[in-house]
C-alpha cells in the first residue's frame, strides 16, 4: 500500500496563506515517491487577507483558510476539526506566512506563540506515534514550539533572527543552504528552507525532493 502522508495546508499564498509553489512542489515530489497526499488544513478565518500584487493587506476582505486551501487541493482537502492522525504514515508541512499566521501565531508574537489546537493536536499525535514530520520554509517554527522540550535539530535556512526564535523555543536550529534538507534522526523530523532563502524554483524543488524523500524512508522503516 502507499504510505499516506498528510499535507497541512494554511490557505493559498504566501503573504497570508500556503506558499503554492511549496505546497504543489510537495504534492509533486509526494506522488513521484509513491506516497498518497491527504490536504488538511483547519476550517477557520484567515488572520488577514493580503493582495498578492501590491502586498498590502485587503481591509476589505475575509477568506476561509480551508477553503482557500481547496484552492491548491483541488478541492480534495479536510478539515483538522475531528481528523484521525492514526490514519496517516508521515506529516508535512509546507511554509508560506500562513504557518506563522494561522497554523501558530509567530508571525505576531514569535517566541511567545501558540499553535493552533487542532494543529497541535495531529502534529503531536503523529510524532507520538513515531511517525515522521517534515516542515518547510518558515514551518519548522510549528515543530520548535511544539517539540521544543526535546530539543529537536530544525532549520529555516540562514536568517539570525528566525534561527533565534527556534533556540528560545526549545529547538536545535542547523544552518542550512538551498537544495538541502536537515535530518533529526532521533526525533524523526526533517525540515529544508525552501524560499526562507532567495533560491530559485529548482533549487527549492531539490530540498523539497530531499525533505520528501527522507520522510518516506522514515515512514517505511517504523
């Protein structure tokens, strides 16, 4: 059978949502490694609404986080609400300011923030269960909030400031360039930067195609 991996979506868009092209690139290297993709994302308001072509915030306007993140789904996506983690073999979760905005609240608060309970809830689950949890781009900062006691190795790339935070929080922060991934063994977790750093698609692709194949190997040696 396909290991079922779950993808936990935050919209669409990367100033208030999903990066999409994170989120398709996993998607992508998910299905070219045999893995069933189940999209989750919570069923709750967007923070805020920006638009993508000025990147300024939309005052006007409110979006629906799962809805939006049906968008990249293609509609085949479910909600966290009453969600059973035990059915899923590994878990990821792509960046964009959506981690940091609904998934947990760093992007307000940093260090201080808290994560979404339904969010807290599966990721905990799984790793409970010893199966792996991967995160890109700025969504390792889930995992250093949650996990943060057992002192996970996370990377978000090269920026001091982020790297900060993940150390107050608990966690382990690696440099890491484009194209690569970092792999806690011990603590089954895998996070690459994707566009934390200013690489090109392909070079987000490569660590992308690491960070899945990693969780894959993980999640089919439990």
């Amino acid at each position: 059978m396909k290991p079922k991996v779950g993808v936990l979506l935050s919209g669409c868009g990367v100033y208030d949502g999903a990066e999409i092209h994170e989120s398709v690139l996993i998607l992508l290297a998910l299905d070219r490694a045999g893995a069933e993709a189940v999209c989750l994302a919570p069923d709750v308001a967007q923070k805020h609404v920006v638009n993508h072509l000025t990147g300024q915030p939309a005052a006007d306007e409110t979006r629906n986080v799962l809805v939006e993140s049906a968008r990249i789904a293609r509609g085949k996506v479910k909600s966290l609400s009453g969600f059973d983690p035990s059915t899923l073999d590994a878990l990821v979760l792509p960046g964009g300011f959506g981690a940091a905005k609904t998934l947990c609240d760093f992007a307000f608060r940093g260090a201080d923030c808290e994560v979404h309970p339904d969010v807290a809830r599966v990721i905990r689950a799984v790793h409970a269960a010893g199966k792996p949890v991967g995160a890109a781009c700025i969504a390792p900062v889930v995992l250093a909030k949650l996990l943060g006691g057992e002192q996970p190795k996370l990377t978000i790339g090269t920026d001091p400031a982020t790297a900060a935070a993940v150390e107050k929080m608990g966690g382990q922060h690696v440099s890491c360039g484009g194209g690569r991934a970092v792999v806690d063994e011990e603590k089954r977790l895998v996070t690459t930067p994707a566009y934390m750093l200013d690489s090109p698609i392909s070079e987000v692709f490569a660590g992308i195609e690491k960070l899945v194949a990693e969780l894959l190997r993980m999640a089919r040696h439990q």
